[in-house]
C-alpha cells in the first residue's frame, strides 16, 4: 500500500491499517506499520478538530 503526501502533510493510515487487518483473514494479534526513508515518521494521535494545526 502506497500513499504519497506533500511535505508536512499528516494522513490518516486507520482505514487502511484496518482493510490490511481484515483482509488477513486473522482475528488475534498485533499489526505493525512500518516507513521507510529517513525524513518520513509514524505517530499515532487522538483526532480533535484543530490537532493539525498544533502540529
């Protein structure tokens, strides 16, 4: 799964994380999002209007 985003740019990963989880067909575990490339980073956040902004 590819995602392309501009500089700066937050996208949210959790309904793709979940289709990926379904689509695996397993019910118990833990699933791992990973990104390669030095500049990019993950980080998991509660969505409130306006968290963008303070990023």
């Amino acid at each position: 799964m590819w995602i392309w985003a501009g500089f700066g740019d937050a996208v949210d990963l959790t309904g793709q994380a979940q289709n990926a989880v379904r689509a695996s067909g397993l019910s118990a575990g833990l699933a791992t999002v990973f990104i390669s490339g030095s500049t990019a980073g993950i980080t998991a956040i509660e969505y409130e209007s306006g968290v963008i902004a303070d990023l």
